[in-house]
C-alpha cells in the first residue's frame, strides 16, 4: 500500500509544482517579434520587398507584413530600372542574385509575395504574413487601415462620411473573411497623421478596429501629442474607459509599428527599420497562429524593452511582467488603469457626440499610475475595482533610433488585463 501511495503523493506534487513554475517562469512564454505595417516598390517604399523581408530579419524580428498601399504583392508589377536607385539593385543584387527585368530591359519584374516567402522565410525563424493598407483622403481625413491575413487585395471603399469611411472598411474586411476559417487582423492606423485627423471618440465607437496604431513611430504621426491633444498614450485610456462604459465593449488594443518606407544605406538612418514593434505569444511561428494570438490580444508593444513574461491569473487577480534588465538603465513599471468608482455618468467623455472635437483633456482619473515599481519585475493585484489594469516598463535609456514627437526612452506596454468576465 505504502509502496504505492508514496509515488503518487510524489508525482501530485511533482505536477503541483511544475504547474506553479510553469506559471512563474517566463522561460515557457514564446515571443515572436515582428513590424506589422511597411512598403516596398509594389507602392511608395524605396526598395525590393524581398530587401524590406531581409532588413527585418537581420534585425533579429522573426516576421513582417508589408503592407503595400491598397494592395498585396500578388502582381509581379513593373518598376523602371531608370527609377531604382543603384544602392537599391547593388544591396538586391548581393542578397538574391539576378532581379528579373522585363524583355526590353526597361523594368524590374517585382516578385510577388509568395516567391519573397521562398526567398526569406526560415520555418520557425522567419515568416512573412500577409498584408495591405487600405487608404484613401475622404472628406479631407486621412482614412488608413491595415488589414493582415486578407486573401484578395480590397480597395478603399468610399464612405458618406470620413467617419462612415472607416466603419465602410470593417464591412468589406469582414465581408471577405465571412464563410472563411483564417484569422484576420484589422488596425486603424495614425490617428494624428498628418494633422490630428482621427479623433479618439471616434476610435472609441469604431468597435470593429480590435486594435490602433498608437505609435506610429514615423515622421508626423505626433504620437506624443501637443499642448492642446493628449498623447495617443492618453487617448488609449479615454478610448478603452468609452468602450467599455458607455458600449459595454472590451478594450482596444494597442500596437506600435515602423511604417517604413525607407530602407537604403543612403537614407537617414533614423528611418530604416526597427523603431517599434510588436511581440506576440504563441508557442508556433505561423500566419494562423500569430493572427489568433493578436486578436486575443496576446501580444505587447514596444521601441526598446524586451518583455520575457506578460502573465495575467484570472484566479489569482494578479498581474505579473518581467523584462529583461538593460545594462546601465534604471527600469521602472507601471500600472496604469481606471477604477470603476471614479467614472460617473456624467463624466463628459461619455457624452461624446460623433462629428464633434474631442475634449482636448481626459480627467487625471482616466488611465492613472495605481502602483509604481522600481526595477524590471513586478506584480499588481487588482482589487475589483479596476475597469481594466495595464503595465508600462519605462526606462531612461534612449530608444537606438530617434523620430520626433514620439516616447524618447525605450519602454514597453502591455494590454489591459482584467476586464474579462
Ligand atoms: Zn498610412
Ligand atoms: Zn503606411
């Protein structure tokens, strides 16, 4: 009897604590780091896409989507050679080889994106996943959007309003998905781009964008805002307490991308890739598997912080988040939410009327710091009371490239945790 008891005393704990060190230990958590939003020739960027594959995969990023103005890279479209720059057909040429040209030598013949997949992908190191931006200027609004995993190239569709332009674009994005099994992934892109076009009201209603392009760490997208508009650090707050309050909708989540367009070794190194991006868990480096994490939001976002454990205990009601320590930089986290108690019916961002500018200033008790930790490791428990919790891991260390009018020191941002029923 004792002979056979023991061994299962001993494999129940043995299970029991591999559970909890499963649970603590960030080695178990798989993060695949990848630019969700950049172009190549097919639209305005300056080189080859397999270039842009390959400027990201040195990187060290695992994958890309290049999401081309208004279309995928499924035509092998012509550019003419007299229009390339030479570093452009030199870096090409190096990499991969002879560039296809059409008979007469007047074009390069671009390769579409499943000979770029055979060019660059790497099983479990390298992946290319699908992708275009779908824009258009309507109503003297600059209506953008990314949309990953789409199966046909979509054409902007032209709204009755700027407003109704975007709510026209989850229509034929959801459209093309209907009867289909594939994830998909739907962004508003650069709300602030070029002169403070996209309200965060409007975001707020727009509940089919899942996720927004926060940082949109290109020239011009004023991701850190001005004297009379918030930081779109802010709005994500206002936003998040709109859906949930006054729609009953989760939040939105949050994304930072490069939008890159150049690439060469000419241009200002302060525009080639890797100034933000995203991280997104998952125990498999696949379109399907990415996709599906990104639309639970299982992915953080950041311009420098490498984040080894996100861990969020429904049971526990605690939020955990490790980063990895950067030699010589004081790191700190913190906990940014809402408590349900400090929103009333009458706090104004509620009242929102579409069509109107927002109000240029949330209450301080919208997305507030709850706890402040000094280091690169900390757990928040949640009273109850928080509409959602956040975690920022902020450093003084200076991002390696450097755009204006964006966070200047290398931090992360995880999701709202906490408000799943
Ligand atoms: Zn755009
Ligand atoms: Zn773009």
């Amino acid at each position: 009897m004792k002979i056979v008891r023991i061994p299962v005393v001993s494999l129940l704990l043995l299970l029991l604590i591999s559970s909890f060190s499963h649970a603590a230990d960030p080695a178990t958590q798989k993060w695949w780091r990848g630019n969700i939003h950049g172009h190549s020739f097919h639209s305005d960027g300056n080189h080859f896409p397999e270039m842009v594959a390959k400027n990201y995969k040195d990187l060290g990023y695992q994958f890309i989507s290049i999401t081309d103005h208004n279309c995928l890279q499924d035509k092998p479209r012509h550019r003419p050679v007299n229009k390339v720059p030479a570093s452009a057909v030199t870096t090409c040429k190096e990499a991969f080889g002879d560039i296809p040209t059409t008979e007469d030598g007047k074009n390069y013949i671009l390769r579409t994106l499943p000979e770029i997949k055979k060019l660059v992908e790497e099983p479990g190191k390298f992946l290319l996943v699908s992708g275009q931006e779908i824009n258009k200027k309507q109503y003297d609004k600059q209506i953008h959007a990314n949309f990953l995993g789409g199966i046909a190239p979509l054409e902007p569709p032209k709204g009755d309003s700027a407003y109704n332009a975007f709510e026209k674009i989850i229509e034929v994005t959801q459209k093309q998905m209907e009867g289909s099994e594939k994830p998909s992934f739907l962004m508003l892109n650069h709300p602030y781009w070029p002169k403070y076009d996209i309200p965060a009201e409007w975001i707020a209603s727009l509940l089919g964008f899942k996720h927004f392009e926060m940082l949109n760490i290109s020239r011009g997208c004023k991701s850190t805002g001005d004297a009379t508009h918030p930081s779109l650090e802010r709005c994500w707050d206002a936003i998040n307490v709109i859906r949930m309050v006054k729609h009953k909708a989760p939040p939105i989540f949050a994304t930072a991308t490069d939008d890159c367009h150049r690439y060469l070794p000419e241009d200002d190194k302060n525009r080639l890739p890797g100034r933000g991006w995203i991280c997104v868990k998952s125990d498999t480096l696949s379109q399907d598997a990415l996709l599906t994490a990104m639309d639970r939001g299982d992915y953080y976002t950041s311009n420098g912080v490498e984040l080894t454990c996100v861990a969020y205990s429904p049971k526990e009601k605690t939020l955990r988040v490790v980063a990895k320590p950067m030699e010589g930089a004081k790191m700190w986290i913190e906990f940014v939410g809402t408590l349900k108690k400090d929103i009333k019916e009458d706090e104004p961002l509620l009242k929102w009327n579409l069509g109107d500018r927002p109000a240029t200033k949330f209450s301080e008790k919208i997305g507030q710091v709850l706890k402040k930790v000094d280091g690169n490791e900390a757990t928040y428990k949640l009273t109850g009371d928080e509409l959602y919790v956040r975690a920022v891991v902020r450093s003084d260390q200076p991002t390696r490239l450097k755009v204006p009018d964006t966070p200047p020191n290398k931090t992360a941002w995880t999701q709202p945790f906490g408000w799943r029923k």
